[in-house]
C-alpha cells in the first residue's frame, strides 16, 4: 500500500488488491473449505491455514496501515464455496456498532481465493458510503441501480482481496455461469481496540475457538489480536445465542425423525 491507496481508501470506503495469496496458500484455504462443507466443521475447530489468515503478514500490514497505527482485534472469520445459482444479496453494512459515529473503524477482508471471472456473482460497493449514518439493512430491499455511482467489481486475479471500511454499502449480484468452477471465499474482519464492539454470536462454540487461537498464536503480537477483552456481549445477542442453544438440537432431532419415518 501507498499513500494514494491510503488516501483513496478513506474517501471511497474501499479497496482492491490483487494477488495477495500464492496460489499454494490459496489452494491450501481451498482444500480446507471442501474438507469444512464434506465433513460439517466449522472453520478454525483446528490449527490450520484458516487460523494461520488471521495473522497472516500481508493481512496485518493492512491492517497496520488503515488503523492509523491504532491497536486492532480479530472479530471473525467466515469461508464458503459459492456455486452457480446462488441467490444475490441488497445493500447492506457490517458496521457493528450500527446506530453510532463512524469514529471506530472495523475493516472486513474479502477474500477471493479462486478470483472473480464475471460468473456466479459480482461484488457492487458504493463510494463513501461508509459516513451515512444508517442501518445494517436499510436498503437492502432496494434495486441495484437504487444507488447511482456504484462500482461493480467482476474480474479478479486469484488470491485477491477486496478490504472495505465496515460500514461501506456493498452487495453481491448473482451472475450465470460458474458450473465447472466453484468460487471460494473468506470473510476476515477486525476492530479497532479503542472502544467496545459486539462479540460474535454466529457461533456456539465461540469462546473455545478463541482460546485456542491463542494457545496456537505465533508470537505474543498474533495472541493480542485474538484477545477477547474489546468485545461485549448484546442482550440481544445473549438471547439470539440461547435460542440458538434450544432450538437447533430439537429441529434437527425433529428432521432425523421425519426422514427415519418416510425412509
């Protein structure tokens, strides 16, 4: 990164580097994501190259760069085979602390190990977007020419990552083709230590995942990042998690019952 990269990161929200993954670090997150979807883990359940990511040096040196020399922690980590057919997604924003001033900065790694080739889908961002002061989902029932001036991000080299400022509006827009060649992804976010964000809940297990990520950490700066003292848990959250916790187990007893019967 330059200071033109910085300068065009902070008006635009976003921004594009190609090829920052070898083919042979891409291959290896490839084969770990088949290895997830074939045998129902989740990622980051072992010490491999999904939980090498989190602190890999490319990443960090990016980090470094848009936090302005600010402290940062991981906040989560999501990978995913993405196919022909799969469904578009409206504008939305990440940004954790949804209703508040963009005075903390959250980053999201968009991460496309295979590249992008203009099948399957395309990522559309809207420029600056990331000062208006408004909900995750507000817009995301709008059309896709709702916002004009938006760029559409189709052709990407393997290993290329796109960093956007969380609270950027971004979208996928489904595309045909992708048959014969699978998309693989990975979304990597982090938070600046300076105030208090939202613990993750899209996971039980949570927690575990992030003491073992230090007993892993390669080095006391790799054990800082994955440092659970910036996050709070919503009540919300607290009872999303608990619903989770009851519901889950009976649903799936309830569908193994279903298909024993009719089996």
């Amino acid at each position: 990164m330059n200071k033109l990269d910085r300068k065009k990161f902070d008006e635009e929200g976003f921004l594009v580097l190609e090829s920052v993954f070898s083919l042979e670090e891409c291959k290896k997150l490839q084969r770990e994501i088949e290895a997830h979807i074939a045998t129902g883990l989740m990622p980051l359940t072992k010490k491999d190259a999904h939980q090498e990511l989190i602190t890999h040096n490319s990443i960090l040196k990016v980090c470094d760069e848009l936090m302005g020399g600010v402290g940062f922690r991981f906040h989560h980590l999501h990978s995913a085979r993405h196919e022909e057919g799969m469904k578009s997604m409206g504008w939305h924003h990440d940004y954790e602390l949804a209703d508040q001033p963009r005075k903390h900065l959250m980053l999201h790694f968009l991460i496309y190990l295979s590249g992008l080739n203009g099948e399957i889908g395309e990522l559309l961002v809207v420029p600056g977007s990331h000062r208006m002061l408004v909900k995750s989902r507000q817009f995301f029932k709008k059309d896709f020419d709702f916002f004009e001036g938006y760029k559409v991000i189709d052709k990407l080299a393997p290993g290329s990552l796109v960093v956007i400022n969380s609270a950027t509006i971004h979208s996928r827009r489904a595309r045909s083709g992708g048959g014969n060649s699978p998309r693989y992804f990975i979304d990597l976010s982090y938070c600046q230590e300076t105030t208090k964000w939202p613990r993750y809940c899209g996971r039980n297990d949570w927690g575990n995942v992030l003491a073992n990520l230090s007993l892993w950490a390669k080095d006391d700066r790799a054990r800082l990042i994955v440092r659970d003292d910036c996050y709070f848990t919503p009540l919300n959250n607290y009872f999303y998690s608990r619903l989770r916790n009851i519901m889950i187990p009976k649903i799936s007893k309830i569908r193994k019952n279903f298909k024993a019967f009719f089996a």
